[in-house]
C-alpha cells in the first residue's frame, strides 16, 4: 500500500488526469490533493471574503472530481481547471448579488483588505515571516485592481496560461487580455515599488 502511494505521488499531472478517468479513486485523490493549495491560492487573489475562499475552493474540487471524465484532452488538465475556477468564481459573485469592486486603474486606494495568507512551511523563521509579510502587500494590491484585470493577470501569472486560453475563460479578445495584463502589471509595479 506504502508503495502505491508512493507511486501516485511521482505520477505526472497528466498520468494522474488519465488514471482518474479510469475510476482509480487514488490518482483522483492524489491529484485534488495536489491541485487543492493552487485552487485555493487562486481564490486568495480573486476576492477578499476570506470566509467563502474555502467554499469556492471545495466547489471546484468537487466539479473537477465529479466532471474529470468530460475532459477530452488530459494534456490540458491545467487550462480546464482554471476555466472551472473562473466559472465557479462569477456564479458566487452573481449569487451574492453583488456587483464586483470597480476601481479605477489610476486612482490611489487608501484601503487596507484582510488577506488570507497560505503558510510555507519549508522557510526559516525569518524568511517566512518577510516572505509572510510581502505576500501580504502583493496581495493586497492584487485586490485593489478591477475584478477583469484581476482574474486576467492572475490566470497569466499566477495559473500560467496563455494569452488565448485567458481569452477563451474570461470572454474576451487576445487584445482586451493582453491590455488588461498590461495595465495591471503598471498598476501593481506603481503599487510595490516600494516593496520590490
């Protein structure tokens, strides 16, 4: 059993997508516990309502465990899962019946958001907390941008997709992402100069 174990953990995502799809309950297991920390991270930067980061992240799982036959393709296991997070993310934005926070990309933004922070255990003392500390500000300026640029440059810097596959999640024209990047990369470096 240790064996098997050890094995799934040394399968490639795309070996993991595959042997899911062939009902092994333990390369499903393996890979929503390797995807969890990423989704969740995603959530982190989208919304700034730490309490429902952890239901949106469940969500997700669950539609990628649930749905992991549909994919066609394992190869772009990575691009469907952040179509799911996107989707996942307007439906809560839609059923809160709020609209998303709308800042103008010039404007200076005095306010201050609580961020959840995502612990890495694998620093020192010192480099956790500085480390701790500047995500902190990272994502705090993260959440001042308006929601479209938000999604795109996460999507592009945090999730790594390309310019097309953020096209095709958000809607939107290569132009428009690549405008919306552009303008939020302005914004974040004018943001944490400071800081980096």
């Amino acid at each position: 059993m240790t064996g098997n174990k050890l094995t799934y953990k040394k399968m490639s995502l795309k070996e993991l997508v595959v042997f899911a799809q062939q009902d092994d309950f333990k390369a499903l297991e393996e890979l929503i516990k390797r995807e969890q920390r990423n989704v969740f991270a995603a959530f982190c930067y989208m919304t700034n309502d730490r309490e429902t980061i952890p239901d949106l992240t469940q969500d997700v799982l669950l539609k990628i465990a649930k749905n992991i036959k549909n994919l066609k393709h394992p190869n772009i296991f990575k691009s469907w899962e952040n179509q799911i997070i996107i989707n996942v993310f307007y439906d809560s934005l839609r059923k809160s019946q709020r609209k998303p926070m709308t800042i103008s990309i010039d404007e200076e933004s005095e306010d201050s958001y609580q961020v959840t922070q995502i612990p890495d255990k694998k620093s020192k003392p010192v480099d956790k907390c500085l480390t701790a500390e500047l995500e902190k500000i990272i994502k705090s300026a993260i959440l001042t941008l308006p929601e479209p640029f938000r999604v795109a440059i996460i999507l592009r810097e945090l999730q790594g997709l390309s310019y097309e596959e953020i096209a095709h999640a958000t809607n939107a024209t290569v132009g428009t992402v690549k405008s919306r990047i552009s303008r939020a990369r302005g914004k974040l470096q004018n943001d944490l100069k400071a800081y980096i």
